[in-house]
C-alpha cells in the first residue's frame, strides 16, 4: 500500500512537471477554440474543431510562425449554450498562454462569451455567427470571418442587376421572419442605386406560402415587366411559381433566396423549367475555387476522409490563419497590436474563403456569397 | 439531556460557520473560471430552492419551472433595455412578473394530480419557450434574444461587473431565501404545504384550503425564480431563448430529487451535483448523460429520498435495501 502511495506522489509531481518540460522546447502559440463540442450542434463543433487542426498543421508544416514557433489549438466546450459559452470564454481568458480565440458557433452563444473576451481584451473572431447586431456594439476585439444576416441582400444588389443588365427588379417575399428579412435587407441594400436611378424597384410584395395559385401576384408581376425577379421564400412555393409565370409568359430570369432552390426545387419544377434559375447561396467548401481552398480541403479530407459537409467550420479554420498570421506579421501576442492590425492593416490576405480583410467593426468585408445556377443535369452549379 | 442537545448544536453551528467561511474565502483564491462555476452554482441552488417549494414541500409535480425563470429573466432583460430601469430595481419586478403569470397560468391547472399536473407545465414550460422565438410584439428578439443588459448598480461608483461581485451578489440572495424558506417550513404555511403533500383529501378535510396553499406555491416558487433569471441576465448580459429549454426545467427536477426533496442542505447538493458536475468532467462530455442516468436509477434503487433527505416531515421513502432487509427479518 505504501509503494503505492509513493507511487502515486511521483505521479502526480510529474504529472504536474510535464507542462514545464515542454516549454522547456520552443513554446507553441497557443490560440483558443471555442465551440459546440457537445449538445445541439455537436457536429458544427466537431468540424470546427477538426478544421481548425488541420489550418494549424498547414501552418506548422510550413514551419509555424514567429521564425519556428508552432501553432496549437486549444479546444473548450460551450455545448451551445449561452450560460456554457460564458464559462468556456471565462476559462480561454485565464488561460495567459491563449493569445486569442476563435469562437464560437451561434449568435446568441457568441454574444455573452464575446462580452467577456472584450472585457479581458482578449481578439475573438467569431466564425458562425451571422446576427447583425454583434458588430454593432463597438467592441475593440471582436471580428467575425462569415457574413451577415444582411450580407445575402447586399450581395445581390452588388451584383445580381449588374450582371443581368437589369432596371427593372421586382422583389417577392412570403412574409415569413427570414423571407420577409431578406427582402428588406436586399431593398436597404439597393436604395443607393435607387435613388441614383440605376435601377428601379418595380415590385415589392408578398406571396401567401402554402397556397398553391400564384397566378393573382404573377400577373401582376407580368405587367412591370421586370427584368429580373427575386423570390426570398423557400423552395416549395418557388418551384410553383416558376411553373406558373413561365405558363403565363414572365420571362424575366429567375433568382431565388438562399432557401428557394435545393434538388427538391428542380424536381417539383422540372429541370426544363428549373434550368437557368438562379440563387444566391453562401459558398459549399467544395465549390471554393481558391488555391487555400482546395490545399485545405484535400488535407481535411486526407485526415478525416471526407470535407466538411457545412459551410461554416472552414470559416473557423480561416479565424485561426488570419489570427496567425496577423501573429506573424506583427510579431506581436498583445491583444491590443493584433486588434489594430486587424482592423486596419488586414486587406485581402488570401483565405480559404476567399480574400479576407475587416471592416471598422469588426464584420468581414468582401462578401462570401455566390450566384448559383442550375445547368442542364439540374446540378445546382457556381454560375460563371 | 439538555447537554447533550446543545453540544449537538454546537457541532452542526461550526459546521455551518465553516461552510460560510469556505464559501467567503473561496473566491480570493481561485481564477474567476472557478468563481463563475460557483456563480451558477449559486444561480442553480436559488432555482433549486424555487423548485422545491413547489415540488418538495408541495409535492406538485413541476416540469415547466424554466418557463418562470424565463419569464424572470425576459421581464428583466426587455424592462432594461427598453426602458433602461435598473437591474436592481427589477429584481422585485421580476419577481413579481413571474408569480403573476404563475398565478394567472396555474389558477385553472391547480386542480390536476400528479402526472397530469406534470404534462401541462412541461406544456406551459415549452409555450414560454416558443413564445419567446416567435419574437411576441418585437419584443423578444425571437431566437437571437435580448442583448445589452446592465450590470447591477447601487448608484455612482458601485457597480457589481466582476465575477467576484457576482459570487456574493447571488449567493447573499441565496441566504436570505434559505433563511426565509426555513422559517416559512416552520410556520402554519409550511405545514400546510407538508399536510397536502402527505394527503390531500385529509388536509381538505382538515380544513386547509388545498387549492389556494398549492397556488401560493407555484407563485412563491415562480418569483424566487424570477429572481434568479433578472441575475442571469444581467450576468450574461444577454438572454435567449436556448436556456430555457425543457432540459433546464429536468435539471431542476433532478436537483430536488438528487437532493431530497423539501430538505434544503439537500437541495444545495443537488445543486452543486448538476452545476459542478458537467464543468468537471467536460473532457468527458460525452459519456456525462450515461453516468448521469446511471447516478439517478442508482439513487432511486438505493436512496429514494434523496442525498440528505429531510428528517422530519419529509416524504416518506424505504429504499429497496431496507425493504429487503425488513423482508429478511
């Protein structure tokens, strides 16, 4: 009994030797992960987790930063929960050898962790959080690499009536919270050009979801004459009411919202009607056309054997490179310098998303979203 | 006798100062990591207690408790940010709130026995919930919640926003309901309650009007709630749909249950079981809900009243050893 109790002390004295060993090496940057490893969206936090090993192992295998340091991730569980995430980012910033996290999966879980993080100045970039309103309290550490709730509206106004050659635009929503959101969004989004005069918003109304006659709002619509209409809704009533104005002769070109058009759509609608209409969609990792992207994506697959099937853990993987990077830019671990240096200095750095720069408050500029088309087979395809 | 009695008292009396004095030394030396975990702890004894009087004392069964909370916390949270009135002031507001709608909810439900009883408050616990998502008059802020909650403030420089403040702010509120629940265990109410609980229609009988002790109840326990949820809030400074879900509502059933119901040091273990429990073995998260069920079957095999089960007018409660035990003899 008593070897074993000698035992047992020299296990734990070394137990509690073995951290000091290692620093005795070249000590790792360490930087924070916090995410849903566990609860509702345990597989959102597993991805996260996973991408954000294989971003680090890209970095290391290029030989780290600071001149050899290695970059390490340091995981905490908030299992999707805002009490939970408040804990985990409470344990991150008492941690002192954390220089900034990566957190975390959720808006209402990011809110009161990023609290925290910005009361220990402590940078934290957000990687699936989308509500608007988070940039929006003037906070010095928090960056998120994803879009906005507004960013899909934003991006369509950007580009949807520049590349049809468009004037005439016509908005449908269906009155739903997100629907109806969008709309808005997309119609805030494009007030500059109206009042400039470039385009003109010809139709801005909204559909009953569920019914299954569109023909009242379709005609309608026929009578503006748009050049291009966008439906905000989902896929069920999109796929009738492309039917049913391609019957009573609206031919203006389609785009739906991020929820109007999945594999369903095409089949409701047929891919003769279905082919050529368009959405605007957050990129699929698979779709990225970046080099990062598909260095990235072929390491995640060699690993895990198979990319992650969610848009959202590629962006965690591009919170930690920018993190790093800006680590090595700067030379710097203090949160203060890293702040600064992300919010003026970071412009366009290649990610695996696309280029990656941010804007005074923090929100990622540039936006992730892509204009999808469906081809002949009725795959729904990035359109050139 | 006599002595024997007082040396009694004297032993448990420096055993309550010793916890006390842990409890006010604790967080001078430990990170505010392990401060904000006591913190929960201490925002989970307070429901805990809630809980108790409803289910404990009253033998109400309750799954729908986390809908008061809710309403506490939501009461809290919109007053301030809207109106922008003080944490402090909507602590008795919140209060208030949440033993209104307990009282409004409850009135036509208080008749229901046992299971009944229980499906319409995890009926009424989820209605709050999905009240709450669907965004009722743009107040609620639907899944996302309500954000940019103040810290509590005595006025000018005394702000409470440290995790440390935050300690003795919820666990000074925890004593004096402690301190207030026992004398309410001891008084003509208190045994009112243990009366209906025992037996219902020889507490009628008896003359205790059944239905307003149960509704007194659910509003003593829905406020003490609310209580706690205008902490929480101004905690985490935002508040959302996601912590009040059902699961929350079967944490606190299961603190009183573990704990022992209508004991209140039973209820503080308890509470410490559910809130330290899954902080301790995150790493092993999950696995935590098998040893969790494992713990509860094995409590109900082995200690059905509880931990520290309440000595006298407490539910009574053989084990199945003792009745084993009884059938050897």
């Amino acid at each position: 009994m008593k070897i074993m109790k000698h035992l047992l002390i020299v296990g734990i004295i070394l137990c509690v030797l073995m951290p000091f060993n290692a620093t005795a090496a070249e000590k790792p940057v360490v930087i924070g992960l916090q995410g849903p490893i566990t609860g509702p969206w345990a597989y959102e936090g597993e991805m996260a987790k996973q991408s954000c090993e294989i971003a680090a192992q890209l970095i290391n295998e290029k030989g780290g930063i600071l001149g050899g340091r290695m970059v390490e991730v340091r995981v905490v569980d908030d299992a999707g929960e805002p009490k939970t995430g408040a804990l985990a980012a409470t344990k991150l910033v008492g941690q002192k050898d954390v220089v900034a996290s990566v957190s975390t999966y959720g808006s209402s879980i990011c809110e009161p962790a990023s609290n925290i993080y910005e009361k220990f100045k402590k940078v934290n970039i957000g990687y699936g959080v989308t509500a608007v309103r988070l940039t929006q309290r003037d906070f010095k550490y928090f960056f998120r690499t994803c879009g906005r709730d507004d960013s899909q509206g934003k991006f369509f106004a950007d580009s949807v009536p520049q590349k049809f050659g468009a004037k005439k635009i016509a908005i449908m929503h269906d009155n739903t919270a997100f629907g109806k959101g969008l709309a808005e969004d997309t119609k805030g989004a494009l007030k500059p050009m109206l009042d400039a005069g470039t385009v003109e918003l010809i139709y801005f109304d909204a559909i009953t979801p569920g019914e299954k006659d569109f023909h009242v709002p379709l005609t309608q619509l026929r009578e503006k004459k748009p050049d291009v209409w966008y439906f905000t809704g989902y896929y069920a009533e999109a796929a009738l009411l492309v039917t049913q104005a391609r019957e009573i002769g609206v031919t203006c070109p389609f785009v739906g919202g991020n929820a109007a058009i999945n594999n369903e759509f095409v089949k409701i609608a047929g891919i003769d009607l279905a082919k050529g209409c368009y959405m605007t969609n957050e990129p699929l990792p698979a779709d990225l056309p970046y080099k990062e992207a598909k260095e990235f994506l072929k390491a995640y697959k060699d690993k895990f054997g198979e990319i992650p099937s969610s848009p959202w853990p590629i962006y965690a993987a591009d919170a930690l490179n920018i993190i790093a990077y800006a680590i090595d830019k700067t030379g710097s671990v203090d949160s203060d310098v890293l702040a600064e240096y992300l919010r003026n200095d970071v412009n366009g750095v290649p990610g695996i998303t696309g280029p990656i720069g941010f804007t005074a408050q923090g929100d990622r500029e540039g936006v992730p979203f892509y204009l999808y088309v469906v081809d002949e087979n009725g795959n729904i395809v990035i359109s050139k | 006798m006599e002595r024997e009695k007082t040396g009694f008292f004297g032993s448990q009396q420096s055993l309550l100062f010793a916890i006390v004095g842990i409890f006010i030394i604790y967080p001078f030396f430990v990170s505010n990591y392990y401060i904000d975990v006591a913190f929960f702890f201490g925002i989970y004894a307070l429901l805990g207690l809630s809980l108790n009087i409803v289910l404990g004392e009253v033998g109400l069964f309750d799954l729908g408790h986390a809908g008061f909370y809710a309403i506490g916390a939501y009461t809290t949270a919109i007053l301030n940010t809207k109106l922008g009135i003080p944490i402090l002031v909507l602590l008795p507001v919140s209060a208030i709130a949440a033993g209104i709608f307990a009282y409004i909810v409850c009135s036509p439900i208080i008749h229901l026995r046992g299971d009944y009883l229980c499906i319409v408050t995890i009926g009424m616990g989820e209605i709050v919930r999905l009240a709450l998502i669907n965004n009722p008059f743009d107040l609620t802020g639907g899944p996302n919640g309500v954000y940019g909650i103040d810290f509590p403030s005595f006025g000018g420089p005394f702000v409470i926003d440290s995790s440390i403040e935050y300690y003795f702010l919820i666990w000074i509120i925890v004593v004096l309901s402690i301190i207030g629940l026992i004398r309410l265990q001891n008084s003509r109410i208190g045994r009112a309650w243990n009366c209906i609980r025992e037996d219902e229609v020889a507490a009628g009988s008896s003359g205790i009007d059944v239905k307003s002790y149960k509704l007194l109840a659910f509003v003593i326990g829905a406020a003490l709630a609310g209580v706690a949820g205008n902490i929480y809030a101004s905690k985490l400074m935002a508040v959302s749909p996601e912590s009040f879900s059902f699961w929350e509502s079967c944490m606190l059933f299961c603190i009183v249950l573990i704990g022992g119901m209508g004991s209140i040091p039973g209820i503080l273990i308890g509470a410490a079981f559910i809130s330290l429990f899954p902080e301790i073995f995150r790493p092993f998260a999950m696995y935590r809900m098998l040893v969790f069920g494992l713990v509860m079957i094995l409590m109900m095999m082995f200690r059905p009243g509880g931990v520290w089960p309440r000595k006298r007018g407490g539910p009574e409660f053989v084990s199945l050893l003792s009745r084993m035990r009884k059938k050897d003899v």
